[in-house]
C-alpha cells in the first residue's frame, strides 16, 4: 500500500485552504452513529454535524471516548457496523485500513463533497479513504513565570535544555516533579518513544521493507532521552495520558509538558485553571536534540472516515451530515481548539506550538501499513526499560522481537 498524499510541514500551510459546504444532509431517516475521541475540536465538528442533520436523521448518536482507538476495529468489524463513521487520525486509518473495515470515498465526494478540497481527502492508491480537517502534533508547554525563577529567561528549545531547566527548578525547591508527560502504558509509551527517535534520526525500518530496525543507536538515544526527561516526570507517569496531564498542568503542579497540541486551547482558557496558571503558559516547537534540529514530534491529521459495514443509505446521511460541518461558520466559532485546516482558521496562542514543531520539520506519522504493529511493540515492551529493569538494548531487542512475531502472522514479514 502506498500513501499518496502524506501531510509534510509544507503540506501543512497548503492544507489551509478555502472550503465551503452547504447543510445537504444526503438521504432522510438514516441512522448516523459516530464514535470519535474526546477533546473539543472533535465535539466541535461532530456536534456540528448533528445540529445540522439530526432533523432529518431516524437517529443520532455520538461516542467520544478516549478508548476510541481500542474498539474501533471490533465495533466496525459486524455487519451492520455499530458505528457509520468514526473520526480517525493518521494510524488510525491504517489500523481500520488493515482489516477492510472503511470504504473509499469518491463516489459520495462526487454526491455530496464538490466543494472539499483535493488537499484535504487522504488518498491511497487512487481512492480517497478520508477527509482531513485539521491538524495536530505534540509539541513543548512551558511555565515562564516558574522558568524565571529558576533563573532561566527563555524557553528551552532542545531536549537537554529541558532536562536543565527541570533540575534548575527541582533543585531550587520550586517544584519537585516539573514535567509531565503523556507515558501512560501502551500506545503513549510508544509514541513518546516515536518523538525521541524521530528527533535522533531513526528509521522504524529497513529501507523499503517491513524489517525492523529501532534497535540502533537512534533507539538507544531515544530511550536515554526519555529516562532522563522521566526522571523529573510524576511518580506515576506510566499511568498519565492526555487528559491526567492537563489536568496536572491546570492545577499549576508542572511547569514543562511534551502534551498535544489539541490541549492547547483548554489550557489557555479560563475554564479549570487559574490566571497565574494561564497567562504563564507559552506554547512552543517540540524540543529536538541540537539547537535547530527537527523537532522530537509527529506531524498527525484528524478526519472523518465511512464504515464498509453499513447500508449506502447510511453512508451517504452520514458523509453529508460530517461534511456539512466542515465550514467557516464552525471554525469561527471554535477557532481556538485546533489547527484548523479549513476556511476561516486564524491561529491564535493556542496553534503556535503545533505551526512552530511543522515549521521546524518535524515527520508526519509513517502511514505505512505494518506501523500500527510496531507502535503495539514500542508500548508493550519499553515499561521495563523505563522502569530501570532492563537495559535499552534489552528493551528494543524485545520490540523488534514482539514486532517480528506479528508482522509475520498479519503477513508483512515471511515466515
């Protein structure tokens, strides 16, 4: 399989172009059923969608969960699908991909999508499999105020720098636990381990094959950033994702965060914080390993997908009522919560750690079909190296081991 459209930092800027649809909510009294992850960008579209067609909708229903990517295979997987869109990401479409379960979109962008963009509708092998709308990517969150009094006057742009300003702030009594980080075990451990290597030069595998090659020394580097950034991490890192780090970060308990930057907006806002808190936060590039290098960070797209599993019918309701939302209106009133790729975004606060990690070059996330099998590896093997009981030698080894297994029983490796 062979991606055609990958979104490059250039292709980022080119993604912002203008878009327009009107409220055409495709066939009366269908069933649309989305399952989606929960944070405010995501709402945003979905519940647009539902505000515009749910009139003419015999049913309506939304599932944002956080465990979207744990169950959509299984929910997409019986015929009748339980769900007729879920709203995807750049692994994510390959994981659903893999096992068949989306159905190419080019008949119902020739109904209902005339005014979509080509840059945004992610092609694979000549057919459009799902259609972008904004953009999102891990980057650096910063306290200044504590930063200053720690003695140091500007945001760390480099992974050692972080490192630095963290003991500086332990050590002068600040904060004892400065970073927080998104390392809950599984698939957060192996992104977080995807940022370092990246930002050291790793290839995930040999060239033009699906052989595995993390154990090197990009990989081992890439652990030893991590150890030394979990050192000043929380205690209980290995159980914090997204919504525990905000949560941390707002209650003023870190002042240097690797966070998404779809937490940016409600971060920044004035909903779950304080003032002290909140005009203190300055969001930056991701940190790379020399002053100027590409950022530790993987550039991602969120969009909209249609089930294999479900009538034409609901598929032609559910594509309408999604691309219904895709306007200026909805991004006017919800500028702030995402990179927007659409008509009308005017990047705020909020956006410039995201524009500043794709400015400095940082990767989109490899869509290649066998990545989905390595990010399980990375994120079950990696917590005993993390937790000081193994070697990083050991750690990868592992991976490359797990990895192996799999990818020769899903059939990208021979036996």
């Amino acid at each position: 399989m062979l991606l055609k459209k990958l979104i490059t930092a250039g292709a980022l800027t080119s993604l912002m172009s203008s878009a327009a649809f009107a409220a055409d909510c495709g066939p009366s009294g269908q069933s649309i059923r989305i399952l989606a992850s929960d944070f405010p960008a995501i709402h945003a579209v979905a519940g647009t969608a539902e505000e515009n067609c749910a009139a003419a909708a015999a049913e309506f229903s939304r599932n944002h969960t956080t465990e979207a990517r744990q169950i959509m295979n299984a929910a997409l997987t019986p015929n009748p699908a339980e769900y007729t869109s879920v709203i995807v990401a750049n692994s994510t479409l390959t994981q659903l991909m893999n096992d068949g379960l989306v159905r190419p979109l080019n008949d119902l962008i020739e109904k209902y999508g005339q005014n979509i963009p080509d840059n945004l509708k992610i092609s694979i092998d000549g057919n459009v499999m799902a259609i972008a709308f904004m953009a999102n990517s891990q980057h650096l969150f910063s306290r200044t105020d504590i930063l200053s009094q720690a003695g140091i006057d500007s945001v760390p742009g480099t992974y050692d720098e972080v490192v630095a300003a963290a003991k500086a702030i332990r050590e002068a009594g600040i904060m004892e636990y400065p970073i927080v980080m998104n390392m809950k075990t599984g698939w957060n451990v192996g992104e977080s381990f995807n940022l370092a290597f990246l930002a050291h030069g790793g290839e995930f595998f040999k060239p033009g094959s699906a052989e595995p090659s993390v154990n090197s020394a990009a990989g081992v580097a890439a652990l030893e950033t991590l150890k030394s950034l979990v050192e000043y991490a929380h205690p209980d890192h290995l159980t914090q994702a997204s919504n525990e780090t905000q949560g941390l970060w707002e209650a003023g308990e870190a002042a240097l965060g690797i966070m998404w930057g779809s937490r940016g907006s409600p971060i920044l806002d004035d909903e779950g914080s304080t003032e002290e808190v909140t005009s203190n936060t300055v969001l930056s590039a991701a940190p790379s390993v020399e002053p100027g290098g590409v950022p530790g960070a993987t550039l991602w797209w969120d969009g909209f997908t249609i089930s294999t599993n479900v009538s034409d019918s609901e598929a032609e309701a559910t594509f309408a009522a999604l691309a219904s939302a895709l306007t200026a209106e909805m991004v006017a009133a919800n500028n702030d919560d995402a990179v927007w790729l659409l008509d009308g975004f005017k990047p705020g606060p909020a956006a410039a750690g995201v524009s500043a990690t794709a400015q400095g070059g940082a990767a989109p996330y490899p869509m290649l079909p066998q990545i989905g099998l390595m990010h399980n590896a990375l994120g079950s093997e990696l917590t005993d190296f993390l937790k000081g009981d193994e070697s990083a030698e050991k750690a990868l080894a592992d991976v490359e081991a797990a990895y192996t297994t799999a990818a020769k029983e899903a059939g990208f490796l021979s036996n």
